[in-house]
C-alpha cells in the first residue's frame, strides 16, 4: 500500500470478490480502535451493525456487481468496542494481478451528528431564553443569528445525504431503505386504527435476457423506465420503491384485496402496451398482499412473493394475489 494512503485523512480497505478483508489502512485503524491482525483476513460483513447488513446486501452488492463502484453509501460500522460509528462509503471495483479487488474510501460522519446535536443545544437555549423575559434581547439575538448560522451549515451537510439515504439512484424512487420504513408505519397504522394496505412486488420478466442480449446500459434504461410507469400510474398516497435489482414494490395505503387486485392487473397492462423502443417489447410479473391482523412485515413480504411465484409459474405477464391462491 502506498505510503500516503496509510496515513491518507480517510479510511481505506480492500475486499476482495468474497468480501474477506486484504487490506486496510493506519487511519481507519485508529478510528475503529482494530489492529492489523484483527481485521485482515476477516469478512467486511464482520464490521456490520444487524440493520446495515440488510443496507450492504441489498445496496452495495448488486452496484458493485452491476456497475463497477458505489458512491456515497451512508453505513454504520461497529469499532472495538462494538460502537457503532456513521460513515460514508465510496467503492470501486478492478481487476489486479487476474484478482478481483474493491477498494473502499470511508469518510466519517461525526462532525454531521454533531451538527445536528449542537444545534438542538442551542434551540433548547433559546426557547429557554426566550421564556425568561429577562434575559438580555441582546444575548437572544446572539444565539439566534448562530440557530440561523448552523442551520446554513447543516442543510448544506444535508443537502446529498437525505437523497442518497432514500433514493435509488439509478431510477430517482425510493430505495429499498425508505420502503422499509413506510412499511412499518402502515404496520403500525393498521394495528391503531384498522386501516387496510396491500402491497405489490414487480418483478420484470426474463431480465437476465435483456442484459445479456442489450447489454447492462440498455438494462439501467429499462429500469429507470418502468420506475417512471410505476410513478406515474401511482396514486398520490402509493408508494413505489426499487427493492434490489430488477425486483420494485409498491405500498398501497387504504386498498382491500379488490382493489389490490385491479391495480395490479392495471399496472401489468401498462407496462406491456407501452412503448420498449430498448427492447422491443418488455412485461412484468406482478405478486399482490392484503394485510390482515394475523399479519407481521415478514409475513406479508413472504405472501407477496409466493404471489410473484405463482404469477411466474403461471406463464409470467401475469398479476397474482395471494388470496387467490386457495
């Protein structure tokens, strides 16, 4: 490893195509409290916190395998002490010595964090100052002009991280991550006030084909298009998401089973009587829940899918709900 980037500012570590670690230098070892010896040889996923394995399968595996490289992925890492520390991530793929290597920078967070602490802090003083009337309007003005001074600051930390936390970047819709946490909150809607969802799971036919014949550009062009019919054809209260790869899912708040099954059966029929100038022609495969009060997240995402299944099995160019299965 060349000697500046040892000592470079960022942390850096090289993983190879099984994610064991080769490399890594002195400035991430010191962040992390590890030792040579503790970190070469072991697996990346070993630095995980539970939540951010989710975050790497679903994010940084197909990237790097698709495109080559990774920008700004925001991902937790557990140091030592079994902290876990806020990062941004930047990988990149190449071949050396007839070796697949990924390179990873990691820039560390804190000071955002910290950001956001201090300026929660000097709310709290004004809101304190502002109650003890007697307190200097001079002082007040003071911490108020530092409230509006790291407020600047801080949207400008803020400005890429908030898409880049929930956008998929490739289609411009919600990524897999805010998926996950809309999903939750309509859980938690539904077991307060009974209100019914449904979800949908699209997965786009013989997608291996498209890449192989068209090559991966074409494949991004097919992605990016179908994420845009999916918007579009959304209802204001819809939530389309990329869940990974050629795999989208849609949340549809207040939607019983009938409903559910009309707006799968639409979405099919868009997507196949619409224009694939890439390709010629292109069809989804559609997967359709209800949740139901037996339900949890794992259990509606597991009947979705054998929704899918059965629509794939069935010919594909087809939407299923998993009532009809019985």
């Amino acid at each position: 490893m060349d000697e500046r980037l040892i000592e470079a500012p960022c942390g850096f570590i090289s993983i190879d195509h099984n994610g064991s670690i080769i490399e890594v230098n002195k400035t991430f070892l010191k962040w992390m409290g590890f030792k040579q010896e503790n970190l070469v040889g072991k697996h990346f996923e070993s630095l995980l916190t539970t939540g951010n394995k989710l975050i790497f399968h679903s994010y940084f595996y197909p990237n790097i395998n698709l495109h080559g490289h990774v920008e700004e992925l925001f991902i937790n890492l557990r140091n030592q002490n079994g902290e876990s520390v806020p990062y941004l991530m930047n990988a990149r793929r190449f071949g050396q010595d007839g070796l697949e290597i990924i390179d990873c920078i990691l820039v560390q967070m804190k000071k955002r964090i910290d950001y956001e602490l201090e300026l929660r802090t000097t709310k709290k003083q004004m809101e304190e100052a502002y109650i003890e009337k007697n307190l200097a309007f001079a002082k007040l003005e003071q911490i108020y002009l530092e409230i509006e001074k790291k407020q600047i600051e801080l949207m400008e930390i803020n400005s890429g991280l908030v898409e880049i936390s929930n956008t998929d970047k490739l289609t411009g819709i919600p990524n897999r991550r805010f998926f996950q946490e809309k999903l939750e909150e309509q859980i938690e809607l539904y077991r307060k006030e009974q209100k019914a969802f449904s979800l949908l799971i699209i997965d786009i036919d013989h997608f291996k084909k498209v890449n192989d014949t068209y090559g991966h550009q074409i494949g991004d062009l097919v992605l990016a298009k179908l994420a845009n019919i999916l918007k579009t054809q959304a209802r204001p209260e819809d939530i389309p998401a990329r869940f990974g790869g050629e795999e989208f899912t849609i949340i549809l708040p207040n939607t019983d089973v009938e409903e559910a099954i009309a707006i799968a059966q639409n979405i099919k029929q868009m997507v196949e009587i619409a224009e694939w100038q890439e390709t010629g022609s292109l069809t989804i495969s559609v997967g359709a829940a209800t949740f139901t009060k037996k339900d949890t997240e794992e259990s509606i995402m597991k009947n979705a899918d054998h929704a899918l299944y059965a629509s794939k099995e069935n010919g594909r160019n087809r939407s299923t709900h998993f009532s009809e299965l019985f």
